[in-house]
C-alpha cells in the first residue's frame, strides 16, 4: 500500500518502539526516510539511525509526507494540522492493510 501513495522519501514523527518496524519496512520498498520528528527535545538535533531529528515546528519546510510512528498518532496528526503540515499518515494502518 505504501507504494500507491506514490512517494518516495518520507518524515517519520515519533522515535518510539515502531520507528524500527517502520525504517524496516520502508526501505523494503525504496522508500528513503530523510528525517525524523519527535516531541521530545532532548532528542531534537541527535541522529537515530544516522537521521537528523528534528523538532516538529520544522516538518512543513521539508515539503515531505510524514508517516507518524507513535502511540500518540491522533494527537499528533492533530499537531500535524496545526502546524500546516496536509500529507500524513499513521503508519500502523498503512502497515497493517499492506
């Protein structure tokens, strides 16, 4: 199912338990995460997996989908509006109906 959204290169929001499952499955695919989005400050600047994190405030400048990887998906999809942010998705149900 990735592949019919037609993108190739994503933002991940949330480095949580599901960001693993979630970098694996993309690159099964040719699907390319170019950063990563967390809540947490302490994480914002570090690199996970060898991927600048982000703070949340920067995803709409990227021009990226973003694939939320978190418990926390509604809150977050309802920050993602706020913050300007229209291509997104939770990626448990992308996973699961794929």
């Amino acid at each position: 199912m990735i592949g019919e959204f037609g993108f190739t290169e994503v933002v991940l929001f949330g480095t949580g338990g599901l960001l693993e499952h979630a970098m694996s499955r993309l690159a099964e695919r040719g699907v390319k995460v170019s950063y990563l989005v967390d809540n947490n400050p302490d994480k914002h600047g570090q690199k996970i997996f060898g991927i600048e994190v982000l703070k949340p405030e920067r995803i709409a400048a990227t021009g990226l989908p973003v694939l939320i990887t978190s418990m926390w998906a509604r809150d977050i999809a309802m920050q993602l509006r706020s913050l300007g942010v229209e291509r997104y998705a939770d990626f448990s149900y992308v996973s699961d109906f794929d």
